[in-house]
C-alpha cells in the first residue's frame, strides 16, 4: 500500500482545485460537449477529488468507475460521495472498484470508457507502466485528462541555504518504486506526453502549480514535514543535517512569513481525428 491518508488527500483537494489549469480544464469541456451519457475511469482515485471537481463542471449523464487499492479511502469516498451527488442533484452513477493497478490490469475494465482520468497519481508510476496505459487508452479510443503530476519544482519564500538540497532529495525520492517499478517522478508528465503522441494523440500540457501563501500553515508543514523525511530516507548518512533547516522553515510557517511554490502539470490528450 503506498499510505496515502484520507488526511492528507482532504488537505490538498482545495489545493488542488485552485492549482488546476483552468486552460486545459475548458479545453476537456469543450470535448466533453455533446458526448453524453459519459462514462469515464478515474485511475488511483483516493476518496474522489477528481471526480468532486470534474463531474459537476461536465454536467449531464456520467458514469464513473473509480479505481484504487486502497480499501479505507474507497469506502471514505463511497460515504462522502453518495450524499454530495444527493445534494447537487447530479445525474451520476458511480462505481467504486478496489484494485491493484500493477497487478489487475486485466481487471481494469477500459470497455466503453471515452475519458481516462487520473489526479496525483502519475508521478508514482514507471516508464513501462505509462506504456502500458497509453496503449490501452488508444485502444479505447478514450481522451486523457492527467492533471497535478508535480514536475520537480519547489521554491520557498523567503529563500534559505539548503532549499536546492532539499529539492534534490525530494527528486531522488521521487524516482523511487512506489509500487509500479522505478518511479518517473517529474518526468512522468512528459514521458506520458511523448508516448500519446506517439500514438497518434494530440497532446496539450499546462502547468498547474500549488502556490501556497502564509495562511496555508497546515499544507506547508506536512509538505515540509513529508519532504525530510524523503530527505533522510534517501540519505541516512546525512543523519540530523536537516535539522536547522527545519526549525527555521517551521519557525517561518508558525509566524505566517512562508511561501510555497510547489510545480505540477496538467495533461489532455484527444487523438487528432476526432478533433
Ligand atoms: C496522491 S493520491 C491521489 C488521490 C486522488 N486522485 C486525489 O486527487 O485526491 C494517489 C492515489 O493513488 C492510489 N494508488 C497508489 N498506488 C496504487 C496502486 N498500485 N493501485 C491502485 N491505486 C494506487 C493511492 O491509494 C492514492 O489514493
């Protein structure tokens, strides 16, 4: 399990909502335009920020299948979910699917699908494992919208020797297996970018930055927390070396004096024919 907790997912889904890229989110719109009843599947889709965000903007009949393998934050979804679709009156049906999406491919049910959807997800995932999706979304002949992939930038403000460390660490973890094979990390945006035009997609990308001002305290300490403890896994041997950063950073972010600037990409791609 990669321990994404319902926690941490209820924190950065504002965040996430006001870092998308609203360019490409009406570019999908735009597509999504008289395609209805649309079905769509939503990859490592925690308790469903994704879905809270895209469904009441693409309006009309959809069907949902949302996949993790997580089984806490599925049922965290399922209860969240059934009483905010109630509530906005919504013409939604939603499947909830508990599977591993290294080892369940076969199970991952793509029929019928005209929109593979993904948030956060696709900086854990491997080279070959993006192959694997591009192929099968071009065998759906299904668009993809991958948004909030983080592209390997962090600035903090004000800035302090060992922020550039810190970043190199961060990007190092990031390489790591989460579970699908050696990780893309910051590069998995334009690596999926490459692979669907390679298939004949046309492929835009925007960016999507978390711009985290002095009153977002509790997001920038569990970043700041997350990212030295990647710090010292990567490098044991560096032992207590990061503890005067974090007392400084920590210090900044309690007296609201911290800034956070946090990269990520968005990604739609359409294939060129049904433009
Ligand atoms: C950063 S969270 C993003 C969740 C959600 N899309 C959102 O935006 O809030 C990554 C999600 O991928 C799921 N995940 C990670 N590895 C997975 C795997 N091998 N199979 C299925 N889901 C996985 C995690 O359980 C988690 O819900």
């Amino acid at each position: 399990m990669s321990g994404f907790s319902a926690g941490w997912l209820a924190l950065r889904e504002p965040v996430d909502a006001a870092a998308r890229n609203p360019e490409l989110t009406a570019r999908l719109l735009d597509w999504g335009r008289g395609r209805e009843p649309l079905t769509v599947l939503d990859l490592g889709s925690g308790t469903g920020a994704n879905l809270r965000f895209l469904a009441p903007l693409l309006g009309g009949e959809q069907h949902w299948r949302l996949v993790d393998h997580d089984p806490v934050l599925l049922a965290r979804g399922e209860e969240q979910c059934g009483a905010w679709v109630a509530k906005r009156e919504l013409n939604l049906t939603l499947d909830w699917r508990r599977l591993d999406l290294v080892s369940d491919w076969a199970r991952l049910d793509f029929r019928g699908v005209q929109l593979v959807t993904a948030s956060a997800l696709l900086d854990l995932v491997s080279t070959d494992w993006l192959e694997r999706l591009a192929r099968h979304c071009r065998d759906a002949r299904a668009a993809v919208f991958v948004t909030l992939s983080y592209d390997g930038s962090i600035v903090w403000e004000p800035a302090l020797a060992g922020d550039e460390e810190a970043r190199e660490q961060v990007n190092r973890h990031q390489r790591t297996d989460k579970g699908f094979g050696p990780a893309l990390g910051p590069d998995a945006a334009r690596t999926l970018a490459a692979r669907l035009r390679k298939l004949g997609y046309e492929v835009m990308s925007r960016p999507s930055p978390w711009r985290l001002g002095p009153e977002q305290r509790a997001m920038q300490t569990a970043l700041l927390e997350g990212w030295v403890n990647a710090a010292r896994q990567i490098a044991p041997e560096a032992g207590d070396d990061w503890a005067d950063w974090l007392a400084r950073r920590r210090g900044w972010i309690e007296q609201r004096a911290s800034r956070l600037w946090v990269g990520h990409e968005d990604l739609f791609a359409w294939e060129r024919k049904w433009r």
